[in-house]
C-alpha cells in the first residue's frame, strides 16, 4: 500500500516531476541497489548533487550566538545630511549637462556648465571697478609732485613775506631817527600785503589739493572694498577661491576675464540621483539641477521596544546586518559595526522609541532605505549556545525537525528531532543533536519532511527531485 504522504509530496514537488521510474511491467535491473531504503523507516535520506540541485537545498554552518542576550531590532539605512547635495543655479542661463542619472562621479568632476549673461554683467562690473582704481591711483600718484611744488611755493612765500617785514620795520626805524624815507616804505608795505595775500592763495590751493588727495584716496578704498565685495560675490557664483579668480590666466590677465561659462563641480563623490530639466534648458537663478548622493554616508536608524529600555544604553556596541534571504542566515554579507545612540522621542501609542546607529564600518551592500536589523548583545559572556537560522526548523506533526548534513557523506541528510531553547526571531538555540561546524537545511526542508516522514518504509529521490518509496517498483 502507497503511504498517504506521496499526493501531497507530488504537489510539492511537481516542478521537478520528469519520468524517472521505469513502468509497471517493464523489466527491473537486477542487483540490490535500494536494500537500504527497504528495510523499514530510516532517518536518513540521500541527496545527490543533482537532487541538492533541483530541490534548491542550502545549507548553514551551526555555530555558536548569545541569543538569550541579543535583541535585534528592525529598521533601515537613510541618508546623513552630509551625504547629500543639492545643486542648483547659482544665476539665470542655459544648462548645459555633462552627466546622466545614476552617474558615478569623483570629486572635481564636471556636472554641468552654464552660459550666463548675469555673469559677463558681473565681469563687466569687475572691470570697470578695476578700471576706476587704476584711474584713481594715477591720479593720487600725480598729486604727490602738486602737494610738493605747493609746500615749496607757500615756504617761499613765507620767506618772502619775513624778507618784508624786516625791510618794513628797518624803514620805520630810519624814518623814525633820522626822518623820510615814507615813499619806500609805503612801496614795501604794499609789496608785503601783496605777498602775504599770495602767501594765503597758496595755502588754500595747497589745502584744496590736500583735500583733493584725500577724497581720491577715500574714493580708493572705497572702489577696492566694492571690488573685494564682488569678487566674493563671484566666488559663490563659480564655486572658485578668490585666489584662483586672479590667479594669472591667459594673457597674463587674472583668470576671471577669460572665464566664458560657469563651470559646476562636484565637491564629493557621489552618484547622481536625480536631474531637474532635460539639456540645453534655460533655468533661473535658485533653480534645481541634479542631486548628488554619496551612497556611504549612511546611519541606521530603527526602533524598540520601550520595555527593553533596561537592556539598552547610548553607546553600546552594535552589529548590523543585511536582511535574509529568505532562509534565515546571513546570505553571507558582511555586517557593519557601530555605536547605539537613543532617540530623543517616543511613541506612546505603540510603546516604541526610535533608536540609531553611528555606523564606524559601514557595509558595501548598504543604501539609503535598505532594510536591516540592529543586534545588541545585552549580556555578552562566555561562547554562547549553539543556535542555527529559524528556516532550519520545520514542524512536523506535533514536533519539530531540522536536518543535518551527515559529517562522513556530504550525499546524505539525517532528520533530526529538534529540541530547542530560547530564540531571537532569527536566530534559535539547538540544544542538542548537533555540535559546532555542522551543517543543516535551511531552504527546501519541507520536502525532506515528507521523504522522511516516519510512515514511509523506505524509498529514494530521483535526480530530478522527485521521491518515490519503494513499493512503487512493486
């Protein structure tokens, strides 16, 4: 009589269902090939390479955790602030780009230049500020002989104007003893008014050009500050230091006259997510262009439970590890490392607060809005518990198996009664019918449940996957 398990083991397995039994009546090889199958239920199961194949087996290495003292809390990888750039129009003009989506760039690569009438406005401005400032240095320079030729005037004058007065007071002293003497000195009292009215005239010019002088000289300053000013203001518009505007360009003149487009750069490496207008587009100053993302400047950020908040501290080291594949381990990606930081807000409502994870190592395969799983071992002593991925165990019945690799043939699996401890949501403890460095199935288990079940009197697997018991060759 055929077990009551094969209906539902030919469900399971009909993708892989090829003939590979011989027909009823036709002639069966001689020899014993299945004796071992034969004698009744067995625990043990052959499965040959093309069978691991066709029935997607995998395997795990059994090793030891701390699963009692781990909490693994869920949540994804985002972005830090620093990991993203926004590039928008610095003015008004035509965009012309030089990279597409997804592009990966290095730092000082180009994104994209911009034909702008603002700026050839602003380098108008540039020069005719520089232009004003060599026309007043000329003339400040050209004062100084002036300034000189007035201070020798007025010291002659002066002179003069002392010559004068002795020759005036020596008249009136001869005038006085021994009489006349009036005509001369009326002459030099008229030719000394004469010079002391010369005497002021030079001194006001002198004054005026003083005056002249500094207001030039204010006129500079003010014309350099107006110039500094601006060439900040073009620095922010090119992105370049104001060393590397007048760095000498070609023609031996600063390098910001011979600027014809504005040239935007990347500042980090990243990859460009995100562009605003198709090429060619003419776009306003503050506009939009392309999004730059550096895809490993990334934190974890997740949540807990609010009743695990004694077994949680800033600073704790954590592990962080990619989501499964769908059989419980690690899919063999590696796991970031970092340190636990607690949010400053909970939720009441689900009893949740968000936590976060400075990541000091973070793993290549991570990407803003990945999902993953934080592990904190709370309570980290010892060599922890023998534990392998939930995948492994499969209900059967009223009980639980998993299967283990046999250690001395690679082509066989033996069902094992699992008998278990406490577990994570991963990761669960095997108490005992394994050691460390076994290997057990954790994807395509449920078909060896029903091979191996205890009503089947032996049986085998076909190549193709399919099981048979033996009284079908009967």
């Amino acid at each position: 009589m055929k077990s009551p398990h094969l209906p539902l083991l030919s469900l399971l397995l009909g993708a892989f269902l090829l003939p590979g039994c011989s027909p009823k009546g036709a002639a069966q090889p001689t020899g014993d090939a299945h004796d071992e199958h034969a004698q009744g239920p067995t625990n043990h199961i052959d499965v040959p390479e093309a069978v691991r194949r066709n029935l997607g087996l995998q395997f795990h290495t059994v090793g030891r955790r701390h699963v009692a003292a781990t909490l693994r809390l869920p949540g994804h990888f985002e972005l830090l602030p620093q990991g993203r750039r926004d590039h928008r129009m610095p003015l008004a003009g035509r965009v012309e780009l030089h990279v597409g989506p997804l592009a990966e760039v290095a730092a000082g690569d180009l994104l994209f230049t911009i034909d702008s009438p603002t700026w050839r406005q602003t380098q108008h401005e540039l020069a005719e500020l520089l232009a004003t400032i060599d026309v007043t240095e000329t003339r400040l320079a050209a004062l100084e002989p002036l300034l000189e030729a007035h201070e020798r005037h007025e010291q002659s004058l002066r002179e003069a104007t002392a010559v004068l007065q002795e020759r005036v007071d020596s008249l009136q002293q001869t005038r006085a003893e021994v009489g006349g003497q009036a005509a001369e000195l009326a002459a030099t009292k008229v030719q000394l008014a004469q010079t002391r009215a010369a005497t002021t005239e030079a001194a006001e010019q002198h004054s005026e050009t003083m005056a002249l002088r500094a207001e030039l000289g204010a006129r500079r300053v003010a014309d350099r500050e107006r110039y500094r000013l601006l060439l900040a203001t073009a620095q922010s518009q090119l992105g370049l230091s104001v060393e590397e505007l007048l760095a000498e360009g070609s023609g031996g003149q600063a390098r910001w006259r011979s600027i014809d487009r504005i040239e935007v750069r990347a500042q980090q490496a990243g990859v460009v997510t995100t562009i605003a207008d198709s090429n060619g587009a003419w776009l306003q100053a503050g506009d939009h262009v392309l999004e730059l993302v550096d895809p490993h400047r990334l934190r974890f950020v997740g949540t807990a439970l609010q009743g695990d908040l004694g077994r949680l501290a800033a600073g704790q080291q954590v592990r962080v590890v990619a989501p499964t594949n769908g059989t419980g381990s690690d899919s063999g990606l590696p796991s970031g490392a970092g340190r636990l930081v607690l949010g400053a807000l909970a939720d009441p409502t689900q009893r949740t607060i968000g936590v976060a994870v400075q990541l000091d190592e973070v793993p290549p395969w991570a990407r803003h809005g990945i999902a993953a799983f934080a592990e904190v071992e709370t309570a980290a002593s010892g060599p922890g518990v023998l534990a392998v991925p939930l995948a492994a165990i499969v209900e059967h019945g009223l009980g639980k198996v998993l299967f283990l690799r046999n250690p001395r043939d690679a082509d066989e699996v033996i069902r094992v009664d699992a008998d278990l401890g406490v577990d994570d949501g991963r990761w669960v403890e095997v108490k005992s019918g394994i050691t460390d460095g076994d290997e057990v199935v954790v994807a395509g288990a449920y078909a060896l449940v029903l091979a191996s079940a205890p009503q089947q009197q032996g049986g085998h697997f076909h190549a193709d996957g399919t099981w048979h018991a033996d009284d079908d060759h009967k």
